[in-house]
C-alpha cells in the first residue's frame, strides 16, 4: 500500500461531507516515508474538500452527484498533489490516480480520472468567485463551509472571518513550551510570550524525546495559560476531569509535586497514553482513571482544584484540526454543549468550599464558553465567577506572534 492508498484510507475515516467512502481493502504495509506523505496529502484534501470537489465538477463537466464518491476521492487526492505539492511530477500523479482507481475497481472511472486529470494539467487557472462576493469566495476558495463563516462574521466581522479563513488554510507553526536543546537541523525562535519557542525542522521523535526528559512540550500559548489560573500552590487534591493523554495533567503534577491528582477520560487508550507518560517521567502523584458510568469516585472525596477541559468544537484551532470546520453546524454544536453540561453537572459537587474550579475549552463559540459559565452559576449556589477570558485565534502570519483561540474561567465555591 502507497502514500495515495493511506490517505484514501483515513479520508475514508474522515466523513467529509458530501461522500460517502466504504473502507477500502488495500492490502500491505505503508512505509514511514509513505506515511508521512498520507498524512500531507489528506490534509491537504481536508482543509480544500470544497474547492476541490468545485475543480473535480469544473473539469470532470457534470455535476458532482453523477460522479461516483469513490472517483471524486481519487480525483481529489490527484487535484490536491498537483495544486499543493512541487515535488511530485504531474504525469506521474496521474498515473497514480488511474492505478488506484484499478484497485479500487473503478471500472470505466478509470479513464475518466485519467482525462479529468489530464485537463487539470492543461488548464490550471479556473475562474473562482473574488472576494467582492465574500460568501461565496469564502465557501468555494476557502473550502468555508457556509455556517461556520455566518459565525465567524458575527463575531469578527466579514473582513477579519475572511482574514481567519485564509489564515486556517495555512500551517500551523510547531510551538513548545521550554526551550528544546540546539540541535543540528533544528531551528528555534523565542515565541514573542516568554517561555515559549518556534521550532522549524524537528521531527516527532526529537519532539517525545525532549518531551519524555521533561525539556520541553509541544503546546501553544493559549492552551498553556490555562493551569496558571489554578493556583496550584496549596492544593491538596486535584481533579483534571477531561485529561486526554494528559498534557495538562503532567503540567499540573510539576506546579503541585505533593498533591494527590486524579486524571480522567472516557477513552481507553488516551488513559494508557497517560500512563505511559506517568512511567517515563517517573510522576508517582497522578492516578489516571477511566471516566464511564462505572467509575466510582469515594463520595467523601472534594478537590482544592478542578479542571475541567472540556470537549468541544474546536472552532479556535481549526488552523491546527480542519476536519472540525466541517462540523460546525447547529445540531453538532448543540449535541457538544450537552455533552458538556453532563461534565459539568457531575463534577461541580466535587469542588471543596473554597476551591477553585478552572474550566475551559478551544471553542469561541459564546454557547460553548460564557453561557456555560452562566449555567453553572444559576444551578449552583454559592459558585461565582472569579475570571474569564475569552482568546480569539491569532489572524497573524508571523509564527512568533501566532497563539490558538480558547476560552477560560475561573470559578470558586463559598
């Protein structure tokens, strides 16, 4: 199996709307270098299914829904590798596309990719929508899905959405929290927020080692801020209720060495990701457990500090996860807030009086964030908001001023 076949293979994981792909049934073993390739190539397709499936139309002649899913997925994997990656030769993406196209027994597609390809090459300029028509430039050759920048506009207004959008479409830069070794091929830039730096050219290996060693943890700023608001000092118990593979969680174990934390999270291997994180760095303060309707917690048992990171739409770091723009519509939106308020209402009993509660979330969505907020307050007596801060996602091109959008507060019990 080749880089084309691995990225139609998580494309096919992707539920990217408008397809539907049955999981192929490529046989073999993807090389590191392939792999690599994949992960470019799909997110490449991510970030511009739109405008992609707007090209495949344009070329192909005909409308998308005589097009077969399976033969727009190839043609976009084609489309993506002649428009956004140098290196690869254009005969030989086409001979790729129609090979896949046989494996995937595509039949008479076969030639029709070839041909669809073929006019791609010699017709590379299309007329698009300019921005004098911002929705329809936003929707088309932004690959913006129509909710998401109505949102984005109510709250940036259209001139900075259409600013964020393109710069979503962009790479996100590498970004740690302390300052890795200097290493030949590395280059390391201090991040314009003390603490932090840009790393060009490291590979994930350097990145586990340094993060293993306890030097430095890939994170951005905004995500970064939001331990210092637990005031870790004189906690004795702490509660991180949505710990993931647990970042934040080993954050939390260096501000409060002495401190017994319980770490939870619904999947099962983020927990083993965590425990595995708790062995290399020798943290004997941290008791992860699987969060389920069977995990029983002692009733007597308060925390001085609760986080609550709470999943959500990930509308402030779509720079970073550009499948998440595809799920910005009401329903998705309204089954994430209540999801979260199922969090919510079964740990806020647990802070101790007097504690203090952080929660937070990557979304800037208001439903997500302050209403959240105003719904544990009037469904709790005695819990006041102490801060909260919400931080829109940096419009900046400059790595070394760039941060993701999020949200904080800050909350105690009488």
């Amino acid at each position: 199996m080749n880089a084309r076949d691995e990225a139609y293979r998580q494309l096919s994981d992707a539920a990217l709307p408008g397809w539907r792909l049955p999981t192929p049934k490529f046989r073999g073993e993807v090389s590191p270098q392939d792999v690599n390739l994949a992960h470019a190539i799909t997110r490449a397709v991510i970030k511009n299914h739109p405008l992609l499936r707007h090209l495949i139309a344009h070329y192909a002649g005909r409308p998308l829904r005589q097009i077969d899913d399976r033969a727009q997925a190839v043609l976009a994997i084609g489309l993506a590798q002649l428009r956004y990656f140098d290196r690869l030769p254009d005969y030989a993406v086409v001979d790729e596309a129609a090979e896949q196209a046989k494996r995937l027994k595509l039949g008479k597609a076969v030639g029709f990719i070839n041909a669809v390809l073929r006019r791609a090459i010699r017709e590379p300029d299309v007329p698009l929508p300019s921005k004098d028509d911002a929705e329809k430039y936003a929707e088309v050759v932004l690959s913006q899905p129509p909710e998401l920048f109505r949102r984005l506009s109510k709250l940036l207004g259209k001139r900075d959405a259409l600013r964020l959008a393109e710069r979503n479409n962009g790479e996100a830069p590498l970004i740690v929290r302390g300052q890795p070794p200097a290493t030949e091929g590395v280059e390391i830039t201090p991040h314009e927020e003390s603490g932090f730096y840009v790393l060009r050219g490291a590979t994930e290996s350097m990145l586990a080692e340094w993060s293993r060693a306890g030097i430095a943890q890939a994170q951005d700023p905004t995500s970064a801020r939001v331990i210092d608001q637990l005031l870790l000092e004189d906690a004795k118990t702490v509660l991180d209720r949505c710990c993931g593979v647990g970042t934040k969680t080993l954050q939390i174990a260096a501000g409060a060495p002495m401190s017994q934390i319980i770490a939870m999270d619904p999947s099962e291997w983020r927990i083993h990701a965590l425990k595995r994180s708790i062995r290399q760095k020798n943290v004997e303060n941290i008791q992860p457990i699987i969060a389920g309707e069977t995990t029983v917690l002692d009733e007597a048992l308060r925390f001085d500090r609760i986080l609550i990171d709470a999943p959500c739409s990930n509308s402030g770091v779509l720079i970073r996860r550009p499948e998440a723009k595809y799920r910005q519509e009401e329903k998705t939106l309204r089954s994430v807030e209540k999801l979260q308020r199922r969090i919510l209402a079964d740990t806020i009993s647990r802070l101790a009086p007097g504690g203090r509660l952080v929660y937070s979330t990557c979304s800037i969505w208001e439903e997500e964030n302050e209403a959240q907020v105003q719904w544990m307050i009037k469904g709790t007596p005695g819990l006041r908001v102490v801060d909260q801060r919400l931080t829109l996602p940096s419009l900046e091109a400059d790595p070394t001023k760039h941060h993701d959008g999020g949200f904080v507060a800050v909350l105690t019990r009488d």
